[in-house]
C-alpha cells in the first residue's frame, strides 16, 4: 500500500528521482534482506549496525510489527520498522522502569538506507511516519538503540526528540545507547 510520494536526490548521478513510502508485507522479505546485505558490506565498521534474522524481519512485517520501505522502480532503497515487543524480554521498557508499562512500549527497529540515497533524511522522514502511526495505535513510549559510535542515527535521533536514558551491553557483546521518546 502506497503512503506518500517523495522525490529523492541519487548520488550516483545527481538525479531527483520520484519514490514511493509503502507498507511493506512478506512479499518484501527478500528485498529487505538484499538490502540488508549491501548495508553491512558497506558499514565503516562492523559494531554499528545490528541485523535482523529473517525471523526477526517476519515479525516486523507484519506479526508483531510494521514494516515501511521506499521504493523506486521495484528496489527497496530504504526501510524502517515498529516492533511491539509486548511482554517478551528483549522489550527495552525493562532496561529503563516501565515494566508496569510494557503493552505501550513500541521498539523502532531496523533504520537503513541504500548508500545511494543518503543524505535525503530518509531516516528521519520514515521514523516520522512510524511513530505517527505508533501514536495512532495507542502505544505511549518508543524505544531503539544506537551504537554510541553512529553519530549520524544518533543526531537522527536527537533530532526526532529521543533521549538518551542509558547504555548497555546488547546483542550478545555491541555497546548501545537506548534511545527515549514519549509520545
Ligand atoms: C543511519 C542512516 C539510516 C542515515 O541515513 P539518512 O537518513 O540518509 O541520513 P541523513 O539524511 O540524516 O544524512 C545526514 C548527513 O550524513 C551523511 N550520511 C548519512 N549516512 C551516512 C553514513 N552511514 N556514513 C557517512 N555519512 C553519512 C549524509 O550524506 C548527510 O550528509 P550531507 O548533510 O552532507 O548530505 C544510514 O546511514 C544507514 O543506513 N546506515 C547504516 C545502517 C545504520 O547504521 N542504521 C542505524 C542503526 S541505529
């Protein structure tokens, strides 16, 4: 399903190119796994970037999630996701007091953009929409994590008015800044 058409600066070729948001479904599944791939061959270093099982990506795209992408002519180039982590122990409430409070913690999960089209603010447009969504669906608090060393998600973050609340070993052994916004 279409959401909104935005057009994208590529920096390949300078272009303004005409994308599409959409809810993504397990059809996308392939897609964002391709994505996933050409992200972490193109990460400066390993330890900024966590990605997701196929299971993981399944729950986002529909299960226990929303999964948003854009696209241009067919290739997913962005994608972002809510994960509602209700009761089960990765839920980030836990990490900061709110386990009287975990059916209304939203995670945002899953921030990546093809490094031909950063620079358009594509994570802070596609965050933007999720946690409008988030908000419409009665969730009050919103959670991530960020490698503190990510300074570009980080100011992204700060930006959309997250906080920093704490940092904690997560992951199995990747130091991450759990990131806070009411909403
Ligand atoms: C983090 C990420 C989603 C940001 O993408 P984005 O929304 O396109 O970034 P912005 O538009 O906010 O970019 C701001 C500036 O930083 C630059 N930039 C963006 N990502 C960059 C990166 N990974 N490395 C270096 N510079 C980057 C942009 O070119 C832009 O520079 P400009 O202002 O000179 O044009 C993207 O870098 C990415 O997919 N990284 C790998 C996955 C990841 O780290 N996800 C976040 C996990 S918490």
């Amino acid at each position: 399903m279409i959401v909104q058409k935005i057009k994208l600066k590529r920096k390949t070729d300078g272009k303004e190119v005409e994308c599409t948001v959409e809810i993504l479904d397990g059809k996308s599944l392939k897609k964002i796994v391709e994505l996933e791939k050409n992200i972490v061959e193109n990460l400066p270093s390993r330890d900024l970037f966590q990605d997701d099982t196929d299971d993981l990506i399944l729950d986002f795209l529909g299960r226990r999630g929303l999964a948003y992408g854009v696209i241009n002519e067919d290739n997913l180039i962005a994608c972002s996701a809510l994960y509602f982590p209700g009761e089960r122990e990765e839920n980030l409430g836990i990490d900061i007091g709110l386990e009287e409070d975990l059916q209304t913690v939203v995670h945002l999960e899953t921030i990546m953009v093809h490094p031909d089209y950063r620079g358009n603010g594509l994570q802070k447009i596609l965050a933007e929409i999720l946690i409008k969504e988030a908000k419409n669906r009665g969730f009050k608090h919103v959670l991530a994590t960020v490698s503190p060393k990510n300074t570009v998600s980080y100011t992204n973050f700060e930006k959309l008015g997250f906080k920093k609340i704490t940092t904690k070993i997560k992951f199995g052994d990747k130091l991450r800044d759990i990131m806070y916004m009411k909403i």
